[in-house]
C-alpha cells in the first residue's frame, strides 16, 4: 500500500530525541528556545512562539486580540474545521467566504463580508500557497474599511483596524513577493502535525509580525505566560537557585511545545530547503506532467511570477466529476493499493456547522471545487517508481468510472 502521508523519522531524528531524553530536560527549555529562534530566522518575521499545535496558536491569538461574543471573524468556507473552531471557541461568529480556483480565499468576497462586527479575517494558504496578502493588507488598510472598525480593546485600538491572522498549516517555506509566508501580514500560524511537510509529530509555531508601534518581542514575553497557567515563570526559569516562587498573573492556557518535540522540529528545519522542498517540488511536478495531457484532468496551481507553493497537497481535480463519481474513483485508486484523500470537506457541510444553520449552498465555488478533488500522496520516500503506480492508478480509476458509460 502506498500510504498518503507517512513521517519520514530516520536516525537523525531518533539521535536528537535520545539527546533530549538523556540531557534530563525533557519538557519546554534550550531545544525549544533554539527552535523558535531558528524559524524566525528562517521565516524572517520578528519573533516566534512554539506551542503544542497550530489550533491553540490560532486561538489564542485570537484571544489576545480580544475577540469575543458579538464579534466577527472571515474564514474561507474551503479548509480544515479548526480555522473556524477556534473562533466559536472564543464565542465569535464563523463567517465563511467562498474560495477562487486557486483554493484560496476570494478577496473580492471579503470585502463583500465585513461589517462593523469584523475583528479579524483568517485566510489559508490552500495545500501550501500563499493567499494575495498584499491585496489583503491593502483592504484592510482601505480609509473607508478603517473607519467601519470598532476597536473594543486597548491591541484593537493600537492596530487600528482588522487584524489578519494567516493560518498557514500548510505553507511554511511557501514564498510570496520574495518574503516567506510568516513575513507576509500580521500574525501567521504554522502547524507541525505529523501529516504536515515539517513536523514535530504535534506542535505549532505563531509567527509574530506586528506592525509598530506593537513590540513582538513583548508580546511573545506575554503569550509565553498567557500559554502556560498565567504563571510568570516556566518550569525552567523555576530550577534556577533560590528563583522557585511564582505567581500566576491571569487563568491561562496549557499549550506549550516540549523540547522532545523540538529535537524533531530542529533536525526537520535543518534540512528543510535542502532536502524536503525539493523532493516535494519534483513530486509535483511529476504529476502536473503525467496529467497535463489528459484534458479531464485539472492541474493545481502552486507557482506564479510572485509567488511559490511549499508543495504541501497536490490537489487535482476531476473535469465534470460528481461527488458520486469523485468517490468512486477514489475507491477504486484504493483497491489499487494507493492511499489518496481529500481537502477538504468544506466546513459548512460538517453537521455541526450545517445545524448552526450554514448552508454550503452559499459557496457554490467552494463546492464545485470539493465534489471533484482527489488530493494525491505526496511525501519525501514517495520514489518516481510510487508516482507512477500513484498516476497509474489514477488515470485507470478515471477510466473506469468516466469512460465506463460511453
Ligand atoms: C492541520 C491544520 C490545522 C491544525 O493544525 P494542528 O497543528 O493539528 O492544530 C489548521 N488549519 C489547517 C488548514 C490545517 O490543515
């Protein structure tokens, strides 16, 4: 079986974990520290916060932006349910939008949804490619748009307008007008879940990038307190002599990265550009050239003159497929012995969100999107010898399904 999207953990990565098991400091401390300095480093932002996913980090930024009942958030109606969980967790009100044919949230459509409700837009960057942020950056920056923002708290009066926090699960190492996606806008979210392309088998990374007159430095200072009980020292700064009492300045959260999951994090980021990205770019490119020829097929978009995917999902797409027949096809590439999925079901349609009185009828190009996307394994051990049995598999699921009725 050839599976989606297995972690690639060689010896390397073992030898960095014993390291850590064996250095007798195995939770939040130097390897977490030295990781979060290197993704800034690496993203050029201007500082970063490790935690234990990507869903706290979007939560609790929106939670230090203040947002709270009443208020509103824009999501795109194509990603994972956690983008729009965080929100409802905070008890704001999910607004989704509909995607363009890039998979990305449709800029146009934001600015149809903003109201003076608005506290934040929450784009994604699709599969690994980055979202237009200049133009979004530009419409919150819009005199008009500025002026409808009512400011609540005193972070929502220093920015002065919506804030944009970036869910880039998928895109850390994408690039977009030469900066990486965590340099782009505001606040951007990685997630290093063990089916992302950098892992730390769970974990997460907020990447800060605050205008002035914000200091990002401080505000990591105070989400590190914020992410661990409210308590103004970490259990590492507590094992200096003398320096154990502490208080606990707010009820905060439990999110913290341990430095066991760093040690992969490190290794992982280490070889990132040299290694993961290239083999996940030759991965790409081999399939847009096995199904650039067949005209059922539609090829992802993931690189244009000003912009770069991190070759997260290959998300190819099914000319004229129903969802029946998309399913179909989906179960036969699996009797083939070929792992495939798909990104994602839209998350208007899960029950929960269809009960609260979503209607997927509303974003028609979100669905037209879903009901015919098969995303394709795609992963560093994935060899040219398996994209072949993956492309083979899929033009005779094709050809099974679709062409059975002519
Ligand atoms: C994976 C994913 C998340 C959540 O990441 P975790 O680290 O598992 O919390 C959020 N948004 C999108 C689009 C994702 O794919």
């Amino acid at each position: 079986m050839i599976p989606f999207s297995p972690p690639h953990i060689d010896q390397k990565i073992i030898d960095e974990v014993v390291d850590t098991l064996k250095s007798g400091w195995i939770t939040t401390g130097p390897k977490t520290k030295r990781f979060e300095k290197e993704l800034t480093a690496y993203n050029g932002n201007k500082a970063t916060l490790c935690l234990n996913s990507a869903t706290a980090g979007l939560e609790i930024m929106l939670r230090w932006f203040g947002v709270t009942a009443g208020d509103e958030v824009i999501l795109p109606a194509y990603t994972y349910s956690a983008t729009a969980n965080v929100v409802v967790h905070c008890g704001a009100t999910p607004v989704f939008v509909d995607v363009c044919s890039d998979f990305n949230i449709c800029i146009p459509e934001i600015a149809k949804a903003i109201t003076p409700k608005t506290k934040v837009i929450m784009p994604v960057d699709f599969g690994g490619y980055p979202c237009d942020y200049d133009a979004m950056m530009h419409l919150v920056n819009d005199p008009a748009i500025k002026k409808m923002f009512q400011p609540k708290t005193k972070e929502q009066e220093m920015l002065g307008r919506i804030m944009i926090l970036s869910d880039a699960a998928h895109s850390i190492g994408a690039w977009y007008k030469g900066k990486r996606t965590g340099a782009l806008t505001d606040v951007s979210v990685f997630s290093f879940h063990a089916v992302k392309n950098l892992t730390t088998a769970e974990g997460g990374a907020i990447a800060l990038n605050f205008p002035a007159p914000f200091d990002n430095e401080e505000i990591y200072k105070y989400l590190c307190i914020k992410t661990l009980h409210g308590q103004n020292k970490d259990a590492l700064a507590k094992t200096i002599p003398g320096n154990w009492r502490y208080d606990i300045v707010e009820a905060g959260f439990k999110m913290n990265m341990t430095d066991i999951m760093a040690s992969i994090g490190l290794v992982e980021l280490e070889r990132y550009d040299r290694e993961i990205l290239p083999a996940r770019k030759a991965i790409f490119e081999a399939y847009t050239a096995a199904f650039s020829s067949e005209d059922w097929a539609i090829i992802p978009e993931f690189k244009n003159d000003i912009k770069c995917s991190s070759y997260h999902l290959y998300p190819l797409r099914i000319k004229g497929a129903t969802e029946q027949q998309r399913d179909a096809i989906i179960a036969l590439i699996f009797e083939k012995q070929v792992s495939v999925n798909v990104h994602f079901i839209p998350v208007p349609m899960m029950s929960y969100y269809s009960g609260r009185g979503y209607s997927i009828n509303n974003y028609p190009r979100t669905f037209a999107m879903y009901v015919n996307e098969i995303s394709l394994p795609v992963y560093v051990d994935l060899t040219p010898d398996k994209v072949n049995a993956v492309v083979r598999a899929v033009k005779d699921a094709f050809t099974a399904i679709m062409q059975s009725n002519f």
